[in-house]
C-alpha cells in the first residue's frame, strides 16, 4: 500500500511550492527546436559579461586537488573578506550562496509558535526557509513596490525573531537609504534578528544606497548577507556571505553543512575579490544596460519600476504571460513575476548591448510597437 509522503511532511512543508528558477536555456531549445546559440536568457540576474579571467586561472590552479575535501573554515576568504570590510574573521560566516545564510538564520532562529516578517514583493526564499521550520510568515503589504519598513517595524511582536529586509529587493530593485535603515533599526526589539540581504550592493554608485556593514558595531542584532554570485560573476559556484557579530556567527556556525562552500568556489571567490577592474566594468555595463532598457521602455510607451539591481520590472498593464510567451517563442527567456504578486510585470536582467538590443526588438514585435 501506497503512503502519502506530503502528509508526512511538515505541516509548514506542504505548503510550499517548490523554488522556480529562470528558464534554462538548453531546455527552451529542447521545447522549441531552438539552436542554443542564439537564445539569449535575462532571467536569473546573472552577470553577462562571462567570468573574470583572473576567476578562470584560480580554478585551474585548484584542478589538481580535486579529491581533497575543501577548507571546511574557509579561513582564506575568510580573512580576505574581513580585512576588506574592517571586520574580525570571526564575524564572517561562508555560505553556498547567500540562500544559504537565509537558511542557516531560519534553522538557527525559527521554529513552530515563532514567525518571520517581512516585505510583499520580496524575495521568494524568505517564505521558503520560515515555512520549512514550521514558522509563521508574516507578509506587510509593500508601499510603492518597495519595503514599508514603518509597517513592518509595526509588525513585530513578541514572537518574532527574524526580520528580513532586501536593499534593493529582489524583483522590484527598490530601495531605501540611510535614515529609513537607521530608524527601521533602531525601533527593533534586541531579541529580533534584522537580516539585511545585501546581494545586489555592489551595482550601487556612491552614496545612493547604504552601506549596511556600517551599522553592525551599533546594531548588535544585525546580519548583512552578500554574494557573489551578480556582481562578481559567481552564479554557477554557489558563494555567499555572512557578516555580523561573532556571537551571531557562532550560532550561524553550529548548523551550517561541513565543506558548504566549496574548493573551486573558494579560489574563484578569492581572486574575484582582488579583481577590481571586473567589478567596475561590471557596475559600467549594468548602468548602461539599464539606461537603454528603459529608453526602450519609454519609446514603447511602458512603465516600469525604477531599479539599482541588475534587473528592472516593466509593467505591461495587463497579464504578462501572453507577452512572455511570445519573447520564449523568438527565443528571449525573462522572469515572469506573477508568483510574487506581481501578474502584470515581467522581471529583466541587464544584459550585454547586443543582448538588450535583440530583447526590445523582439519585445517591440511581440507588442507591435
């Protein structure tokens, strides 16, 4: 006789839909009889300018040790990270991916009778870890797109443990500065953990967005997670980053998998961090990007929602599935956003020139504008 698995699970399990990534590109030409060669794929905020060459030799380096098992400490990119951020080593936590640290804060920290809050429209793994634990999500409607971080702060109660915040979030690209970070963290209970989830900082310029890594020696109760997989071009190694109090980091460290990072992801990680030319000409090519999307946009006569991540939301006032059909169909692979509330918007990672060129003419025809 046959059992019924999902009714085993956690109550808070069977909830959840599995995580839906970015369409792969090798499976729209397996669905569509497309040469893989000439689809060209905006929907996972990944890095198109290819991996630094500095990346690539570091791997090499690492090709022979193979069957030795990594730094399970991480103890070199650990020490480059805080001597980068003016931190001890002992506050940096190493992640497979900053989902990783997310996950790791809600094993630490949540549990059933507990709940999580944070933002509508925000990042879809924050439900998914708070959920797993059996944890309660709570949701504050979004104002503007973005946080509404004076109804979240409302929202906290004497079971909350975790507050999530994006900045800028994720799929939005909205933001907040300082002074709202600075109010928002001042008015939380100690006993609440504020996760700022940081993954796109580096695409900002200058002082446009803050730096959150400045309010930790204030804010006892603050982790700022990062990545390397937008910015630094990282995506397929699968690196993150923790940074916060050691006290916090020791917590972190009690869950966390042996050897979670991996050897390759170190050395890559390692040397992405000394490449500073990659990471402005990264920052270059997104802000370009950016600049065409959205006078593509306009000359189409579509919103959109302003963004400092490597992405932008356009809105096509009605259901975008239609409309993210028929890009599939010519062979152009965004994100639909309709699972984050969000039906009438298609997600668009910035691409390379060309990449965004061949997106809005076929965007154009898909609309017949």
């Amino acid at each position: 006789m046959s059992c019924d698995f999902l009714a085993l699970a956690q109550p808070g399990v069977q909830k959840l839909s599995p995580y839906v990534p970015g369409k792969p590109v090798d499976e729209l030409a397996r669905e569509l009889d497309l040469d893989p060669a000439t689809i060209v794929k905006l929907a996972s905020n990944e890095n198109p300018l290819g991996p630094s060459p500095k990346v690539i030799e570091a791997i090499r380096a690492q090709l022979d040790e193979l069957t030795r098992y990594p730094d399970g400490n991480g103890f070199e990119l650990k020490q480059k990270l805080a001597e980068r951020y003016g931190v001890a080593i002992e506050q940096v936590t190493l992640g497979n991916g900053s989902n990783d640290i997310l996950e790791l804060v809600a094993r630490a920290y949540l549990a059933p009778g507990l709940n999580a809050v944070f933002s509508e429209h925000a990042f879809a793994v924050y439900p998914i870890v708070t959920q797993a634990v059996g944890a309660q999500v709570k949701a504050v409607p979004a104002r503007q797109w973005g946080h509404d971080l004076k109804a979240m702060l409302a929202a906290i109660d004497e079971n909350t443990r975790v507050v999530f915040i994006a900045n800028p979030n994720n799929p939005t690209g909205t933001w907040f500065g300082a002074e709202a970070l600075q109010r928002f963290l001042s008015g939380v209970p100690n006993h609440v953990l504020v996760v700022l989830d940081e993954a796109y900082i580096e695409y900002a310029d200058g002082g446009e967005l803050p730096d959150g890594l400045s309010f930790l020696a204030s804010h006892p109760n603050l982790l700022v997670s990062r990545t390397f997989s937008k910015a630094y071009g990282l995506a397929a190694l699968r690196v993150g980053y923790a940074i916060c109090s050691a006290e916090i980091a020791d917590v972190l460290n009690r869950v966390r998998q042996p050897f979670n990072v991996n050897s390759l992801a170190l050395a890559a990680a390692c040397a992405a961090l000394d490449d500073i030319r990659y990471l402005t000409e990264s920052r270059a090519c997104n802000a370009a990007g950016m600049l065409q999307l959205e006078a593509g946009f306009k000359q189409m006569g579509l919103d959109w929602i302003p963004s400092k991540g490597n992405f932008i939301a356009v809105d096509f006032g009605c259901d975008a599935a239609p409309v993210n059909q028929a890009l599939l169909r010519d062979g152009v692979i965004v994100r639909p956003v309709a699972s984050y509330g969000m039906p009438t918007f298609l997600r668009v990672s910035i691409g390379t020139e060309a990449e965004n060129i061949r997106f809005l003419d076929v965007l154009r025809k898909a609309l017949g504008r």
